[in-house]
C-alpha cells in the first residue's frame, strides 16, 4: 500500500474520529499494528484562525510517520490554505473530509453533503491538491441517499483532480451507521480508477478484515469503531493476514499497561483538567465486557485528578489479574 512516496507497513489504517483520534490514540494504535494513522478533523476556517483546540489537533510531535491530518470545509481557498497551514506544521498527507454524516458539519455545508454538488467537489480537491507539495487523498461515502448513491462519479472527479488514494465508507449519508455497509459499491468503485482505495465500514475482526480485501479489491482496510477500547485489533489482523491463525488475546495485564500508557499519553498531551476528562470515555471502551466493568465506569466518570484515575485503575485491572472473567 503507498500514498505518494509514503509506503504503508501494511494494509490496515486507523480511520478519522472526531474526539478519539487524537495524537495519544493515534501513536497507541501505530503501536499495536496500524499501518497509518489519520487525525481527527480539523475545520479549516478554525485552522486559519489558529484556536488553541484546533492548533492541538494538528500537532504531530513525535508522531510515526506518515502523518496524516484530515481537514474539513467547503470553501476551495479556505480548504487550501488550511492544507498549506498543516504541510507547514509537519502534515506529511492531507486527508479531506467528504465523508461525515454529522448535522452539525453537514449545515454547514461540509463532509457528506458535498457529495450533493459535484462541481464544487471538484473546485475543492482541486485547489487544496495545487496549494501543497505533499499527497492529498479524500474520504467519502457511497452517496448521499440510496436514490444517490454517486461514489463512482465522485471517484473519477477524485482521480482527475490529483488524489493520491481515495476511502470510503461503504454507506450513504442518510443510512448513517444503519444497516450493513455496501461492500459492491466499493469495489464498483475500485475497478472504475487507478489509485488505491480504502475500504470502510463495519470492519471489526480479522475475519472480517480479510473478507473485505477479498470482496472489495481495496488497497487497504480502514477501522474505526472497532479500534475504540481494543487498538490491539490491528495487530490480530495483521497476525490473520500473515498467517491464517488466531494471535492469542491480550491478557488482563497486558490490556491494563497498554490502558496505563494510552492514559498517561493523554495526560502529557492535554493539561489535567481536560486529560482526565479524555480518559473517561476510552476507559469506558477499554473496560467494555470487563467483570463488574459497569460499576467500574460509573466510579471512574466521578473521579477528578490524575492520581485518582491512576490509582483506579491499578485497583480495577489488580482485582481481575487471577480470574478475568468477561461478561457482556
């Protein structure tokens, strides 16, 4: 898998969330197998104005390389300059964002909905290709509705304006996360241009993983969801595509040192305040089906300081290290 001159470790990538992908969360699962990782998205009207918040999410310090920084918008020379702005700050690619199906973003005319009007797709990809020397790629999905399902026009637009690679998630905007996603149209999509593609949507097992690189054609897999809570997930299916056979499950101290360390990342990455906040909803994730993993949670959201969280969690993973039994 290659993105410009970036050669991929592998065919697995870690896919843009908002409020999850953040450095600590992208480093961790670069870590644990990703092949690539791509930030949260970052508005281009609020990069230009230079927010604290915004500048935080475009800091890629110490980050594996390639870094990939996704930027959204709907103005072509606010999304170029938003795209110069990143290259400077150590971007090594940029993503657009054609692919969220929020309201908020939709209103404003940004991600899925773009794919209501072609040409200002185009006008777009175009501009933000031309203003930075690094690969540009995009993220769409299948359409905006089933009765517009236009991702392999869009895909054609993508590839004659200079996208360097091209996922999509295998839903239109209306089905949101309903439904199961649609791996025909992505390998539609596939066999109607040259650049790689990555697939999207609902990949959580190595099963899964590989089924979809067989149905779809892609280049690559890309995992979200799945990733919150288990990051680990990428090294199974590196572990299944390698070698046919099951990588053995993280034990209880392993899940607890790799929860430990993801932590103390966003500590150092955020101040105290905001830090221990950012830890409630991966610790959330990360004890999902953990014994007594409801009461833990519900404790652990009451806690305010660092040394309280950290010492929660020694308590916690200490009391399953002999018997981790696992219930949904």
């Amino acid at each position: 898998m290659q993105i410009g001159p970036h050669k991929l470790e592998n065919k697995l990538i870690l896919a843009p969330m908002a409020g999850v992908t953040d450095r600590p969360f992208r480093q961790m699962c670069r870590d644990l197998g990703a092949g690539m990782a791509v930030s949260e998205m970052v508005g281009s009207n609020s990069l230009i104005r230079g927010s604290a918040k915004t500048l935080r999410r475009a800091n890629h310090t110490g980050e594996t390389v390639p870094r990939s920084v996704q930027i959204v918008g709907f103005d072509p020379a606010m999304m170029a300059e938003a795209a110069r702005i990143n290259e400077d700050m150590g971007a090594e690619i940029i993503d657009i964002n054609m692919g969220c199906p929020a309201k908020k973003v939709c209103n404003m005319m940004s991600g899925s909905s773009l794919l209501r009007d072609e040409p200002l797709v185009a006008a777009i990809l175009s501009a933000t290709v031309k203003a930075v020397k690094i690969p540009v790629t995009l993220k769409i999905r299948t359409g905006w509705s089933p009765e517009m399902r236009n991702g392999p026009t869009i895909a054609q637009i993508a590839q004659d304006a200079g996208i360097q690679a091209l996922s999509v998630h295998g839903r239109t905007r209306s089905c949101f996360f309903k439904g199961e996603a649609e791996y025909d149209t992505i390998a539609e999509i596939k066999q109607s241009i040259n650049i790689p593609v990555i697939a999207n949507g609902d990949i959580d097992s190595p099963q899964k993983a590989k089924y979809v690189l067989e149905k779809t054609g892609a280049d690559a897999v890309m995992i979200g969801r799945a990733a919150q809570g288990r990051p680990w997930i990428f090294r199974e299916i590196n572990h299944y595509l390698q070698h046919g056979t099951f990588a053995a499950e993280p034990s209880v101290a392993e899940i607890q040192n790799i929860l430990s360390k993801h932590l103390e990342n966003l500590y150092d990455f955020y101040d105290e305040y905001i830090g221990v906040r950012m830890a409630r909803k991966h610790v959330s994730w990360y004890s999902k089906g953990q014994r007594h993993g409801g009461k833990f949670r519900d404790h652990f959201n009451h806690l305010e300081t660092v040394q309280e969280q950290r010492q929660a969690i020694k308590d916690f993973f200490g009391e399953l290290q002999s018997n981790p039994v696992y219930e949904l």
